[in-house]
C-alpha cells in the first residue's frame, strides 16, 4: 500500500502527500512548483488556458500518446499513475519549438494570457498525428477540432487556425521521445499495480485495485464519494459549492477501462471515457458517436466518464436519454450483491437514483441497433460545441415492417423537459404496432406534449422545448420517409 502520490512531471518523478494532493492539479503547478505557463481563468474546464497534456497507462486510446487535459478541475491526487507535460516542457535547447514558433510567427497571440492553452491543444493534436504516423497537413477542420475547448477574447481565431495550419509534423518532436522513456513507462508500471491510501487535515484518498476493495472500503466509510474524472465536482469545488475530502478513485482498476463488443452487444466499463467510447462507436454506432462530438471540449470528453455522467443523475446530461434509448442496463455492484438495473428505472426524482450506500456503477451494456432498427440521438444547445443542452431528444425504432413503416416497439428518451431524463411511455405505447403516416404522427404528437411540461429557465423557456422536440420528432418521421422511398 502506498501513502503517496506519484507520478511524473516534465519527465521528473514527484511524489507528494497529503496536503498537495488535495490541491487542483493547476493550483499547485502554479503556486507550489512556480509553472506558471498553466494559467486559471474560468475554473470550469471551459476555457482551456490551463490545458496540460497527461499520459497514463489505461487511456483507453490504444496508443502511447499524451491527451490533452483541464489542470483547473482535477486534484493533484488524480494525476497518480500518470505523466504530465506542461507547456514549459515544449522549449527545445533553451528556445521556443515548431509549435510556438509558428503561433508567434503567425500573429496568433496578444494579450498572450489564453496562448499557453492553445499551444498544448496543437501540441496534443501533433503528438497524436505523429504516433499515428498521419503527417498530412492539418486542415482547417482538424485544427478546429482540437482547439474547440479553448478561448480567446482578444486575438480572434483567424490567425490562430492559421497557424495551426502552418504547423509541420515532421519538424514536431514527439514528447513521448523527449519525456517517457521505457524506464519511467515501468516505474508508471510499477506505480499503478500499487493501491494508494493518503489522508491528511480535511482530505481522505483512497485507490483500490479491485472492486472487491472498493466495496468493502465504501462498505465501512458511507460518507466517501466515488470521483471520475471530477468535470462536475471539480467546479463545484473550485465555486465553494463543494469540497472534494474524502473520496474514492477507481483509476488503479484495469476492468473498469474496458469495452468490448460481443456480437450486437457493447459493454463498458466505469472508467470509460467520452472520446474511448466515441472512437469505438464510429462505425457500429454512428450517430452515438456523432452526438458524442458535440458534447463538451475535447479535454472534458478526454477524462470524463459516461458513468459518471449517469451517476450524477442531472436531467441535462447528455449521455443518459442516448443510453436510454438504447434499452442500456447498468451493473452495479456492493458488499454482497451484483444487481442489473436497466437505465430506464435508475432515475427515482431530481438527483435521486436507486444507488444505494456502498454501490458502484460498474458497467453498462447495450444492443448495436440492427439493420431493421432506426436510432435517432439528438441535442440543442445555446452552442453547437461545448455547452449544455436545452433539450435532447434520443429514438429507437424496432420494425415490424420497415418498408411499409409499420412499427413493432419504439424506445424514446428526453433529456431537460422534467426533474430526471425521462421515458415517454405513452408516446411508446401509442406508436408500437402502428403504421407510420401523417396522421399518426399527429396524434402521437397530441400524447407526447402532455408527457412533460418543462420549465423557462436561463437555456431556454418552456415553449421552445416543446417547439424543439416537436420539430425533432418530425425529423425523425421525415427522414426515415425518404429513406423507404
């Protein structure tokens, strides 16, 4: 059992106790360790000025690259088993490198103060190209897409994209040469087949290796909070609305990393992130992993957890009305019990789930939906990119007859129209065995506005939601339409 944090920074191994675990990772790179080039603005995970990039053994990426990361929102303690770069670490031989060069060059800074943040998106961006070995030229879109977590107020994005894309890959050492070499890939090894338990003034630390530990552990500490990847807790933290204590990661866990596909069924387990699960997704289930692209900053989808997202049981979160609509089943664990909870049931009221003291959201599984199904995942935000949604609305329809548009069973989820996602039920029932036409349409379109009367809040007032799914019902409807023509 260890009693400390260790990982490796800049390619230097720290290792550190209590006091500066319990710190957010930006917090200490700033004022304890004086990297002042991680800068905190937003304290949110929104504005990317304090990007770092981190390597760990269990990315979920299959390959050994470093992943960008939000240093405002994860402790110190989170950072165990892992290496980190910050932006200090790209200078080659005491000058700036590639990368920096050409952001100068090309004008993409002012004030500089958001600058080191891009910086580390392009550098991420490079090393994963260059591990891939795509050296291509970066495009527009590829630049875009790895700096949509990051803002800037004054220099304006024309000269920043363009200097992403006179980036050169082959000028572009990679930091996995530079920083990780295959002594510290055995140290981190090493590190990571350890448990870890710290506790200090007001902070308690605890990292199993299985889940068997965990249990017991949560069994006989009922007020411990399981964390992730803390991109809800984390600004809760940093706001003063909560504080992260006394906590239990289940980062030292290898199965809990896992997806696979059995057949036409995915599973995966609790530490799968956002982007792990996006990549697997693309082919299988593209419109789940379209969605995915939408939801938050390549950083946030990078660390965040789709169980944690389930767990926290927010009426907005994204990823419950798509696994809903999936007919996705929940494992969860305890003390003395292995249960299956179909996600459709988990929710009991705002905030509220059928967790109980001790359990852990091990896995979740789905069905791939099958050629004579439609699947539908759907969201509206203030925001294409990056922000959370107004609505959301996913869809899965199970043919009886598909070219004469006759359904068998129909699966249906909101997401932000009541106190938890919810199930339209007699929308469902409604639908099932009917044939699809204009006027079966509008009057399942009568039952499904009585299912739901949501609230006028700072995203969007009640009316516009009902209009949103009212239109994204529609869509659906419409496109499988034409396809049957």
């Amino acid at each position: 059992m260890r009693n400390k944090i260790e990982f490796y920074l800049n390619g230097k191994k720290m290792s550190v106790g209590a006091n500066y675990a319990k710190m957010m990772l930006a917090d200490y790179l700033r004022y304890e360790l004086g990297l002042t080039g991680t800068k905190i603005v937003c304290g949110e995970g929104d504005c990317g000025s304090c990007s770092v990039l981190k390597y760990f053994p269990n990315n979920n990426f299959g390959k050994s690259y470093f992943i960008l990361i939000n240093a405002c929102i994860t402790t110190v303690a989170q950072m165990d088993g892992s290496s980190l770069i910050t932006v200090e670490a790209l200078e080659e031989d005491g000058e700036l490198n590639h990368i920096q060069k050409t952001f100068h060059q090309g004008h993409g800074s002012q004030c500089g103060f958001c600058t080191p943040g891009f910086v580390m998106a392009l550098a991420g961006l490079a090393e994963k190209r260059k591990t891939e070995n795509a050296l291509s030229p970066l495009s527009d879109q590829d630049v875009k897409n790895a700096l949509t977590g990051n803002l800037c107020r004054c220099t304006g994005y024309k000269h920043i994209i363009e200097a992403g894309k006179n980036v050169d890959l082959e000028k572009v050492q990679l930091l996995k040469d530079r920083y990780f070499s295959d002594a510290q890939e055995n140290d981190l090894k090493n590190i990571y087949s350890t448990p870890v338990t710290i506790e200090g003034e007001g902070f308690r630390f605890y990292a199993p290796k299985s889940i068997d530990d965990a249990t017991r552990f949560l069994a006989d500490h009922p007020d411990t909070k399981i964390i992730s990847a803390t991109t809800d807790l984390g600004v809760l933290h940093n706001k003063r609305k909560f504080k992260i204590q006394n906590v239990v990661s289940l980062h030292l866990i290898d199965e809990l990393y896992s997806i696979t596909k059995d057949q036409n069924k995915v599973s995966f387990g609790a530490r799968v992130t956002f982007s792990a699960l996006r990549s697997f997704l693309k082919t299988d289930v593209p419109e789940f992993s379209e969605y995915i692209d939408i939801f938050a900053s390549p950083p946030i989808k990078n660390t965040a957890t789709l169980v944690g997202n389930i767990a926290n049981g927010s009426p907005i979160g994204d990823s419950p009305p798509v696994l809903m609509a999936l007919n996705a089943v929940l494992e969860i664990k305890n003390n003395s019990e292995t249960k299956h909870i179909p996600l459709k049931e988990f929710y009991l009221s705002y905030k509220k789930t059928k967790l109980s003291p001790g359990d852990i959201i091990t896995g979740v599984t789905f069905d791939i939906p099958s050629e004579k199904q439609n699947f539908f995942a759907l969201k509206n935000s203030n925001r294409k990119d990056m922000d959370i949604s107004s609505v959301s609305m996913s869809m899965l329809i199970d043919w009886k007859n598909k070219k004469d548009l006759e359904i068998e069973n129909i699966s249906l989820a909101c997401g932000g129209i009541a106190a938890t996602v919810l199930e339209l039920k007699k929308t469902q029932d409604f639908l099932s065995g009917k044939k699809i036409n204009t006027q079966t349409i509008e009057e399942a379109l009568e039952i499904f506005h009585t299912e739901f009367t949501p609230l006028s809040d700072v995203r969007s007032t009640s009316s516009y939601r009902h209009i949103v799914l009212d239109h994204y019902f529609r869509r659906c409807f419409s496109e499988i339409s034409k396809g049957s023509n």
